[in-house]
C-alpha cells in the first residue's frame, strides 16, 4: 500500500510581543467541521527548544476548557508570562510551544505545534 497517514499535530507559529498579555480560541473539529468533544486534560506550554524535556517549562498557558464539549479551548497568557520569555533582558526570544490534550483514560494527544518568537517591547 502507498501512501501516507501522518499523524503530526497542525504547525503554527506564535509571534509575541512581550509584557502583551493575549487570550486565543482554539476550535477543534473533524474532516467535515463537526466540533470534537475535547473534555479531559488540555496542557499548553512553551520551552526553548524539544530536546531538554527535563527542563521546566518556561511558560504554561491557563487552558480553559468550560465550552470543551463544543471542541473549543481557550488559552492565554498574561502580560507578566510573555514579558518573562525575555529573562536577562534579551531583546528577542525563539522557542518551541504545544498543546496537548488527554482525554479521560486515554492516550494524550497533541493538538498544535510551533515555534514562538517573542520580541521586546518599547513602553514599559
């Protein structure tokens, strides 16, 4: 058989503008637009690379899940978290963010992916 079955989460980049907090609505439906049920355990976080899972995240999202059962997640940010990405004063950051839900008694699975790119502000 040929073909292909991929199973990688959706790829979408994050572009930040630190000390800005942000809220963002992700809906989750199947090939013909039906909403997805999402109850269960939904973890969103943002690290500077893949390859020190061990290290802590360096942000994670407040994930609100009250309209779940209509395959919606709403995830945010607050203006202390992006400002944070910066540490040390940089002037930009770049790193790596998922999101990843586990239904009750399930295998997780992760929804999104990407990189994120934060960049510093003027007015503080």
């Amino acid at each position: 058989m040929d073909g292909v079955i991929d199973l990688r989460p959706t790829v979408c980049t994050l572009l930040l503008y630190a000390g800005d907090g942000f809220t963002i609505k992700l809906s989750c439906l199947d090939t013909e637009g039906t909403p997805i049920d999402i109850t269960g355990t939904v973890s969103a976080q943002i690290r500077a690379d893949r390859i020190h899972p061990n290290d802590p995240p360096l942000v994670s999202f407040i994930a609100s899940l009250v309209d779940a059962y209509l395959g919606i997640i709403i995830l945010s940010l607050t203006s202390a978290q992006t400002a944070d990405l910066l540490g040390n004063n940089a002037d930009k950051f770049t790193g790596v963010w998922d999101v990843q839900w586990t239904p009750a008694d399930k295998e997780p699975r992760t929804l999104i992916q990407g990189t994120v790119e934060c960049v510093a502000d003027v007015t503080r």
